[in-house]
C-alpha cells in the first residue's frame, strides 16, 4: 500500500530547536511556557537546554505543540535572530536529515 505523501510527519528535535531559534524564541520564554502547561518548574537556560530537559522529563508533545505556536507568535512579532543563531539553526537543521545510506 503506497504511503500517503501528505502525512505529517512530528518534527525531530534539532527540526524544533533550529525553528525556534530562526524565530527568535529565548529558553526562558520556552521555560514560562512549559511551566504553564505542566505546572513544574523548567529551568531559564538557552534553547538547546531548556529543550533537552524538558524532553527528558516531560512530554516531547508539549514542545511540539510550543514550537508550532511559538512560530506563529513570534513571526508576527517579526523579531530578527542574530546571526550567530542563524548560523546555529542551519547546522541544526542540516543536522536532522536522515542520509539514505543511514535510513536503509
């Protein structure tokens, strides 16, 4: 049975960090918002960190859920990341695609 190409796939972890890094999102903005839907603290670091935590002890749907809506947010704020970031979101980015010779 073919797969069906519109399927979406969840995004990966670097997928979600180089997001919401081109976004300009901070760690503490991510912390504030998981705190708010878990309850539990989340510690203020950058990005990469905050992520990696939170997926270790909480539910990797819930940043999932963030970076969609952060994306949204933060485009219509229109805040520009430095370069830097930017620089950090493409090695992410590239990061996360799966080689054919891995896949197989």
């Amino acid at each position: 049975m073919p797969r069906n190409e519109t399927e979406i796939k969840p995004l990966d972890s670097n997928q979600i960090r180089a997001q919401m890094i081109l976004a300009g999102v901070t760690g503490a903005e991510i912390a504030r918002r998981v705190e708010k839907k878990t309850g539990r603290p989340c510690p203020r670091e950058n990005v990469s960190r905050v992520i990696n935590r939170t997926e270790g002890f909480w539910f990797p749907e819930i940043i999932r859920e963030l970076a969609r809506a952060i994306k949204v947010e933060e485009s219509q704020i229109g805040r520009a990341p430095s370069e830097p970031q930017r620089k950090r979101a493409r090695t992410l980015a590239r990061k996360s695609k799966v080689e054919p010779a891995r896949a197989a």
